[in-house]
C-alpha cells in the first residue's frame, strides 16, 4: 500500500508496520494524514533513519494532538530544559544522577500512564543512542487479545472496572512522591472498564495497563488475582506480539488504547537514550 511518497511495509506480525520514504520534519497534510490511518490501522509504526531535534520531534507529535506532560522522572525532575512534555528513557548516569528513567532493567509489559484518570493516547520515542544488544521493544495487539477470549471470558469481564495502580512505574521503581504499597486492594490507582471502546475505530479492546497492583474492583482479592491471571494469560501470547530491535534514528509512535509493550534488560555498562512525547487522549469509555 502506498500513499503518493510513503511506502508501508507490515511487520507481518499481528501488530506494527514500517514507514519508509518520508523525513518527519517535513510533512506534508497528505503525508500525516496517510500516517495517521497507517497508525490505526498497524498500531504501531515505525521510522528509520530520522535526524530530528527536540523541536522537530515536538512538532511531530503535536499534529497527532495536544502533548500531555511527561511523568516526573525517577529523581524528581524532569528532564529536558524548556519541554516540559519530554521524558527521557535512559541508563545513563550524569555526575552521579540520572540522565532519565527505566535504568538498565526489564520494563514489565504495560500501557503508559494508565493509572491517570485521562490517559495518553499515544507514545513516541525517539533513539538517540542504543546498546549493541538486548533493550529490544515488545508490542502486544489488545485488539486481539478481546478477540480470542472466550466468549464466557467476555461476557464476565464486560462491566467489570479494573484499578490500574499509581505506585511503580514499568521499571519497578517507586514513583515520586508515592510509598511502596503491595496490597492490589489498597495501592493508590484509578479505575478503568476492563473492555473499552477505542474513541477513533470503535473497535473493543482488552485494557489492563499493568499487572503488579491490579486490582478488579469489588471481586474478593483472591479471585480479581486468579481473573487478572487469566486475562494475561491471552495479553502475553506470542501470536499477537510484535519485537522491535532498536536503530539509532528510530522514531516508534504506538497506540496506548490498543496495545501495551515491555522491554529486555541490557547491559547497564552500555548507553541507551531516547526521547520520549505523549499525546493527550480521552478517558477511557467501555463498550
Ligand atoms: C516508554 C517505555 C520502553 C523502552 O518509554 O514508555 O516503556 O524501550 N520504554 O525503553
Ligand atoms: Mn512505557
């Protein structure tokens, strides 16, 4: 399929497509709007070797909608001087401190900033540096994921709500300002259906944001757990994950109401750095 410049090459896997022929700070109408329904329609895709600046990668994002501030970093602060709406994902340590978040460890499958009551409907990450191995991107279709439940599976969980827990981030860190609370009952969150309908294709979606304090609401604690297992059980199959080995240059836009995505660890001696934007979205309604 192309458009009059882009080529769209599928990942042939049941997620991500690669976008070639285009130089993202330079995008005609026709150009984003062939990106745009690329994304719906892929969920996640991918650029290779772009040269943005800061400014240019803010541009960008911004013609998918309002950017929404990035999560305060693992040390308080946030990062990129003058962009408040950059988050930094990084190893790399600066005269003792952080350059960014997620360190060097495995990023546990999850969705972004779930755990707000209006959650970003979109990610990008851009690749500054990457290690010569491992810090590999995993995607996962929550479209198909709904699909390939049960129907009983379907039906319990359609008016069901679930907490997506505030407390740790996807590299199990404490966020700022918050305790450690490991009781799914008690850890602070917000709730969400369990099955929305994405706001732009309508399509029904499993949403579960992430796993480790997750709790169904109202179920005794025992059974939201052996439940929640059962639903990760169908989020985490191979048939609907999609890897992404890092370049520098890269440029991955992923859909947060259709997928979640968890990262290998990698050698912390080596550097990896990447820039990241959200995109403000909706909050999420059921179906
Ligand atoms: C993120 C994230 C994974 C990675 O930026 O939201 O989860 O590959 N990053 O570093
Ligand atoms: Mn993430």
């Amino acid at each position: 399929m192309t458009s009059p410049t882009i080529t769209i090459s599928p990942s042939g896997a049941a997620l991500g497509a690669e976008l070639r022929d285009v130089r993202l700070e330079n995008l005609s109408e026709e150009e984003f709007h062939a990106i745009h329904r690329a994304w719906l329609d892929h969920l996640v895709i991918l650029f290779r070797g772009q040269r943005l600046t800061d400014v240019d990668l803010i541009a960008f994002s911004r013609r998918f909608g309002e950017l929404d501030w990035a999560p305060v970093q693992e040390t308080g602060r946030r990062f990129v001087e003058g962009h408040p709406d950059f988050y930094v994902v990084s190893n790399v340590i600066e005269n003792g401190v952080p350059i960014g978040s997620l360190g060097a460890g495995e990023a546990v499958w999850h969705t972004d900033m779930s755990y707000l009551e209006v959650p970003p409907k979109a990610s990008m990450l851009y690749a500054l540096e990457v290690p010569p191995a491992g810090g590999n991107t995993y995607f996962c279709n929550m479209y198909r994921a709904y699909e390939s439940l049960p129907a009983s599976l379907q039906l319990r969980i359609s008016s069901l709500e679930l907490k997506h827990d505030a407390t740790y981030n996807s590299g199990g860190y404490v966020r700022q300002g918050l305790s450690a609370v490991d009781d799914p009952v008690a850890s602070p969150g917000v709730y969400h259906p369990l099955v929305c309908i994405h706001a732009e294709t309508g399509r029904k979606v499993l949403y579960l944001g992430r796993r480790r304090n997750a709790y169904i609401g109202g179920l005794p604690p025992a059974e939201s757990e052996a439940l929640l297992d059962e639903l990760w059980f169908y989020a985490s199959r191979d048939e609907i994950i999609w890897r992404h080995e890092w370049r520098v240059g890269d440029v991955v836009l992923w859909d947060n109401r259709c997928t979640m995505h968890r990262r290998d660890p990698f050698d912390p001696r080596s550097r990896r750095i990447l820039h990241r934007t959200q995109i403000k979205g909706q909050a999420p309604r059921s179906g």
